[in-house]
C-alpha cells in the first residue's frame, strides 16, 4: 500500500533585513515556530496609499507611497491532541503560544532609544509572506478541571510596507505537501534520512540541501527532500476586487485549504 505524503505544516520564521539588499534573510539562531494545526484560510490584502481629493473642489486623488499589504491568519493550538514531533507534552496551552508572542516583543536596534519588533515570515507551500506582527489575539476556550487553559485559537495579523505577491520557488510539490524533514539535536543526515525511511540517500539529501558537514546538523534546520510523485486538490481560492465604497481602495483575497484536511492530528 503506497505511503501518503506528510502533510507540510505552516511555519513561522524570524527574518532580518541587511542593508544593500533587497531580500531579507532567516534568522538562523531562531528556532522556527512550526504551528500544530494548519489553518482553514489566508486572508491577504492590498491598500493604495492617497492623499488628496478630500475636497469638493480640491485637488484629484493622488496615490502616493508603495502601499500596504496584509496577511490575516486564525492558527489553533490544543494540548489534549498528543505532540507528533517528538515534542515534550505540555498542561498549559500558553507555554505552546507564547512562542508567538515573541515575534510582538520589540527589540533594540543601533540606534539609541529606538525598538523595532522582529522580522516576521510566514511559510506554508509555495505561500510565502515576510513582514512584521501588528497584532496578537488569543481566545482560550477550553480549560482543565483546575482551571489550566488547554486550547486557543490564536490570530496573528502581518503587514509589510508595499504591494507584493510572492512566492516560495523552492516548493515544488503543491502546497501542504512538500517533502521536507527537520534536523534534531544532534543529528546527522544520515540519521535524519533513516528516520525517513531511506537511510541510503543521505549523500544525495546533502549535496541537495549544500550542507557541508553532514556529521552534525543545526538543531530546527529543515531539509528538502525528494519530491515524491503525489497529486493532491489544489485550495480553493476567491479574489475580491477593489470596494467600490468611498476611501482607500483596496482588494483582498481569501484562500481556502478546505476543512480540516490540511490539519496534522484531530480533535476529540
């Protein structure tokens, strides 16, 4: 019987911009937040910025700026659903999403007095979004017989400071399946690849991935893997146009991933 393909789950990277370069780069030293269940949907949306035409007989509209765009997402934590990633069992929710929180708390840069939160990217598929957290909003909604919170729903809301579709090229399975596994403590690649079922690759899983010491891996470092020949339903997607009411234009589009298909466990 054919194996199913893992289901790729969304992550949640911190990421720094260097000067001189237009593409900014992961935070190595960060442990990536990998959420426990994929969300239902990705809502983007792209504002012009204007200025003008507020009077009857002033000046046109004018656009001016890059613009903005936006990326809305509702991600559910449960710690009644036992961990599937050799994680340790937790009795408080909290302890899982505060992993989020850090991404709110802003950090010291070179100049004196002035705090910036970290760079944020969202990595799901071939859906890719880098900016910073605006918002965090936590519900807790279950709790234990002394009172301990055991499932949230948390939404996260991202911005980034221009009109941008982009994508992650290296995903080439469709999204929610690509083949990637993730190094632990202390391993080698040819661990990592006999945990995946196939302890003679782990030259070619290497050379792949341009690690140079294939002895000792980075502890969160994710490895491409090869593409296994899979054909899964492509989400459902619908765009809304520009609101024809008055003020800031804007379009929005909402993806969905259909149910609970995209999720890693399930919920008693």
């Amino acid at each position: 019987m054919p194996q199913e393909p893992a289901i790729e789950r969304a992550e949640i990277r911190e990421i720094r911009w260097l000067d001189g370069r237009d593409e900014p780069e992961e935070v190595p030293e960060t442990p990536p937040v990998r959420v426990q269940f994929n969300p239902q949907t990705l809502k983007v949306n792209y504002t012009n910025q204007k200025a003008g035409g507020d009077q009857p007989e002033g000046s046109a509209v004018q656009f001016v700026g890059r613009g903005t765009t936006k990326l809305a997402v509702d991600l559910l934590f449960d710690v009644t659903v036992p961990p599937d990633d050799d994680g340790e069992p937790v009795n408080d929710v909290r302890k899982l999403t505060e992993k989020l929180f850090y991404f709110m708390k802003p950090k010291p840069t070179d100049e004196q007095d002035k705090f910036v939160p970290p760079g944020v990217r969202f990595l799901w598929g071939s859906f890719l979004f880098d900016g910073v957290m605006d918002s965090m909003n936590e519900t807790l909604d279950f709790f234990s017989s002394d009172g301990r919170p055991l499932r949230a729903t948390v939404s996260i809301a991202l911005s980034q400071q221009e009109l941008r579709f982009r994508f992650n090229e290296g995903a080439g399975a469709s999204a929610g399946t690509q083949p990637q596994a993730e190094a632990r403590a202390g391993d080698s690649v040819q661990q990592l690849a006999a945990r995946q079922g196939r302890p003679g690759d782990w030259k070619a899983i290497a050379a792949a991935n341009d690690i140079e010491n294939p002895r000792n891996l980075t502890p969160g470092l994710r490895l491409s893997l090869t593409k296994p020949s899979v054909s899964v339903n492509a989400p459902r997607v619908s765009v809304q146009g520009p609101s024809a009411s008055a003020g800031t234009p804007s379009a929005s589009v909402q993806t969905g991933f259909g149910g609970r298909g995209g999720l890693s466990g399930s919920l008693g």
